[in-house]
C-alpha cells in the first residue's frame, strides 16, 4: 500500500492553527509569530512534510529550478561545471534539474521540451549548436538561456566559456616551437569541441607548414582508446614525434602505452592533453594540457542566470575567461 504523504492540513490540524497560517509560514517564514514559527518547523520535521511544488508551477509563478544540460555524467568536465553552477544555485534557493543528451542534438532537443514543462526559470546549456526545433523551443519559452563550454562564436543569448580554436593552436605551436614536427590530433565522438580543437591544431601545423593528420573516431574517450589510438598511429605513421588529444584521458591512455612500450616520453614521442584534470598532475612524467576555467565557467553561468532572472540586462554577450598552458613533463 502507498503511504499517503503528510498535507498541510495533517500540520495545521496537528497544530491547532489554520492551513492558512501553515501556508504563509512556508512562503515567508518570517510573516510568521516566532513562537509559531518554531512548533511549524518542529511539525513538518515531525511529520516529514514534503512541499507540493505543483500548484505554484501550474499557476505560472517562478518555479525556483533552472534546467542544465550536460553532454555526459562520467566525464570529469562535466561533473565540475556542475560543482560550480551549484555553488551558486544552492545558496540562492535555486533547484538544478539536469538533463543528459550523450552529444546528441536529438536527445537535447527531447531533454529540453522536458525541462520546459516543468517552468523551469531558465536554462544551461553545454553546447552552441542546436537543432531548428530547440531554437524554436527556446525562442517560445522566453527565459534566459546561457550557453557555455565556448567562446569563439555569439550564441542565443548570452555565451560564457573560454576558446577552443585558440586553445588548442597555442599548445599544438608550443610543442612545434619544442622540436616535434609530426605531430597528430587524437579525437573521440567529434563533437563540436572536438571539431573546434581540430581547426586550433591544423592552424598551428599549417603555419609553420607541417601536415595535420588526425585519427578520427566518434568512440566515447578513454583511457583504452588513447592507448588504442598510440598503437594505430605507430603503425600509420611511424614517424609520429608528438600527439595532441582532444583531453586528458585519451592523452593518459597513450602515455601508459608509451611506457607499456619502452617508447619514452617526451624524447621519443611528446603528449599533451586538454582540460587539466587533477589525474594528469599525479601521472609521472607529469601531463602538459590546457587548464580549462570549469568550476568558475559554472560559477559565473549560474550568476548571470540569476541576475537575469532578477530583471538585470546582459551586460555581456560573449564572456572569455581565458586556458592556461601547462607544459607539465610530457613535451
């Protein structure tokens, strides 16, 4: 049998008071007599009383929740922009409800009309490319929508992130400038990202006229794929002096099969990684990778968010909070 859940009137009966005064205790505990204040707060404790958030939604009032969307729940990028968003969320009264669409513009699409009939207050989305129906969606629903994870191109409404293409340009030159000539881009799932590190890394090569090649895989990365990917581009292109991964895990991957084959790093062969997870700094020879500003880029999505829900204007559309470089011992 269901257990029915405790409703205002089991409180305010229990009480001796009205539903009434139950009702403004939860709205504003402070419209309410101190004294009162304390046996409400001590009943729903008693009774374990859930709040019934529905009637508030239907009616149309602010449901208090933002909506986040996020590519995947295992990778580590992921699970920080969410520690950051939160950070703000939860101090303000905000719920987060997420959404998980595995890079898919379908599953997003699908994801999206979900959060939206729950009158979410606004969303955050990890990605800048969408499909006609999830603009139209959003165009509709009229709430502040954040896009972040990139910089490089003006989204929807308001775009926070840092940029992919000069990112990954600037490490793939800096191991250029070290000495390595042959160097290979290692992707997985090519996503838009991965795409965009793509243009960064054939950029650099091309400028100082060397010929890109990349091992193109739509694979979830991992650490076995890197290492999959290091023993295939021996055997394609024997002359491969430096890899550049699209993050850190297929750049770990690689560096323990480097060491599984007596191969060493970075004399022989240079690695380098993108997103600095804290893996990289532990793994000796310590991994080069571009530290990516992920918990603050939660932070701040969330901030703005708040602040437009709060009626302030956009102050600015394309927010860049800028990588690091981490040379690390692996170029």
């Amino acid at each position: 049998m269901k257990h029915r859940r405790p409703t205002l009137q089991d409180i305010a009966n229990h009480l001796g008071i009205t539903k009434m005064t139950v009702s403004r205790y939860l709205r504003n505990p402070t419209a309410v007599a101190s004294e009162t204040r304390e046996k409400i707060a001590a009943a729903i404790e008693h009774f374990g009383y859930i709040p019934n958030r529905a009637p508030d939604i239907l009616s149309n009032a602010k449901s208090k929740a933002i909506g986040v969307l996020l590519p995947s729940l295992t990778n580590h990028v992921f699970a920080d922009v969410l520690k950051g968003i939160e950070l703000v969320t939860d101090q303000a009264g905000y719920q987060t409800m997420l959404g998980h669409y595995g890079y898919s513009a379908k599953k997003e699409e699908e994801r999206i009309e979900s959060l939206l009939s729950y009158n979410i207050d606004g969303l955050i989305l990890s990605e800048n490319f969408h499909s006609l129906r999830t603009l139209k969606m959003l165009q509709i629903a009229n709430i502040p929508v954040i896009e972040i994870m990139d910089s490089s191109q003006p989204g929807i409404q308001q775009v926070i992130g840092f940029d992919n293409v000069a990112a990954a340009q600037e490490m793939v030159e800096t191991m250029i400038m070290r000495g390595h000539q042959h160097v290979v881009y290692f992707t997985a799932r090519m996503d838009k990202r991965t795409q965009l590190k793509m243009q960064g890394y054939e950029q650099a090569m091309k400028k100082h006229g060397l010929e890109p090649y990349s091992l193109i895989t739509e694979q979830p990365s991992s650490f076995t794929l890197g290492a999959q990917q290091l023993r295939k581009i021996l055997q394609r292109r024997p002359q491969t002096d430096g890899i550049f991964c699209t993050n850190d895990d297929l750049a770990i991957g690689a560096l323990f099969e480097c060491q599984r084959l007596g191969i060493k790093v970075p004399e022989q062969i240079a690695i380098a990684g993108f997103h600095g997870h804290d893996v990289g700094y532990s793994v000796s020879p310590q991994l080069a990778t571009v530290v990516t500003p992920r918990l603050e880029m939660g932070r701040l999505a969330a901030r703005e968010l708040l602040a437009r829900l709060e009626g302030q204007p956009i102050e600015q559309k394309i927010m860049d909070l800028g990588y690091q470089i981490h040379l690390g011992e692996s170029i």
